[in-house]
C-alpha cells in the first residue's frame, strides 16, 4: 500500500529539496543595515522638539461652597468629591468606596494657557441668596448652624471673535449681560500641582482657590 501512497504526492518543484544542505545555495547578504539604536527614541532629546508636549499631574476640583458638583473647563473636570475603589480589609474579596476631594489630572502647557485666557470670561451666576438657619437636616452642617446650598450655573462670557464667527455662520449665540448675582469661578476652583509625579496626589483637606494661588506650572510658559 505505501508505494501507491507515495505516488499520490506530488514530486516537489524546489530544486533544492533533496540536496545536501551544504549543496544548498546561501542566502544572498544583505547590503544595508540599520542599527537597532537608530530605531529606539531618544527620550531626553524628544523632550525639546516643538510637537511634543510635556504634562504634569495636578489635583483638581472645587470648594464645597460651590453651588454646581463640577465645573467643566477646557476639557478638564473639577469636581467637589471624587471615590476610589479599594479593598475592604475587614472583608475578604470585597471593594469599598473611599470619598476624597477633587481628582488627579494630568495638564499640559497648551490646557494651562487655554485655562488662562478662559477663566477670566468664566463665572457662576448665583439663583438665590445662601440663608442660615436652624432647621435641623438642611443643607451643610457647618457648627451650631445649618446652612441652606446655593444653587446656581456656570456662564463662559464669549470674546468678540466667537459672536461674530456664529454670526457669520448664522448661528445664535447668547450674549453676556452682567448680574450683581456673577462670581469668578476661579473663587470656588482649585489646581495644585502634585508633589509626587509618578503617582498623583490629593490632600486631606481643601486647598486655597485659584483667585488666592493663581496657576503654577513648573517650566516657562512661552
């Protein structure tokens, strides 16, 4: 039965099959090649090339005093409270929430400088007045009083440039008309650079806001 087997298989069609291998024909050299350490990046040197942007770590947020949970600015979130998932070590195989304040972002040159032409046309316009009373269970218990929240929305005054850009277009935009009820969101924002880097850090406590610390960033703006 083999023989019949073998004949059933085709006769292969590479001449090199069935010939010593030191008949064989050597594989043709190449001419060029590149080291393998043009092909890895040069960290340090890539850090001053004008395409490539350096970020730092910054804890971020907003005072409880702030009448919305977060204000949203140049694509960066500030919130009053944030909650990291971690074991329960009175419990096997079972995740608690921890509250901490704000959260850890990581900010570039370019968010920095969009902060800083942005917040000054950023306030929170306040609905209602903020009211002490004794009235137990209402609002933030702050000592002996309990103090009613205020309520209230961010408004982002537009620059010249925008309103007649949706004109052009013939798209409404809404104008700014000033109220006595208008604060700077910077009033109730905070953004600390971190001291540890690689991991990002919070405090146990909220810091100064950015109308009393302004903005930090550690190399020169340009």
């Amino acid at each position: 039965m083999k023989p019949e087997i073998d004949a059933l298989i085709p006769p292969s069609t590479n001449p090199d099959v069935g010939k010593p291998t030191a008949t064989r024909k050597a594989a043709k050299a190449s001419k060029t090649r590149i080291s393998g350490s043009d092909l890895v990046p040069n960290l340090e040197q890539n850090r001053e090339l004008k395409g490539v942007n350096h970020s730092s770590k910054y804890w971020v947020g907003v005072t409880p005093s702030c009448p919305v949970e977060h204000i949203d600015i140049c694509g960066i979130n500030f919130p009053k409270v944030n909650e990291l998932i971690v074991d329960d070590p009175m419990r096997t195989s079972v995740k608690k929430r921890v509250p901490v304040i704000g959260s850890v972002v990581e900010l570039t040159a370019q968010k920095i400088q969009m902060m800083r032409e942005r917040l000054p046309r950023t306030v929170i316009r306040f609905l209602d007045d903020q009211g002490v009373t004794n009235e137990p269970g209402t609002g933030q218990n702050i000592g002996d009083n309990h103090v009613r929240p205020k309520r209230g929305h961010v408004i982002t005054i537009p620059t010249d440039a925008e309103i007649e850009e949706r004109r052009k277009k013939n798209k409404g935009l809404r104008t700014y008309t000033p109220s006595k009820n208008d604060v700077p969101a910077a009033r109730f924002m905070f953004a600390v650079l971190c001291e540890d880097q690689e991991r990002g850090s919070r405090g146990d406590f909220y810091p100064d806001v950015l109308e009393t610390t302004g903005l930090e960033w550690p190399d020169e703006l340009k």
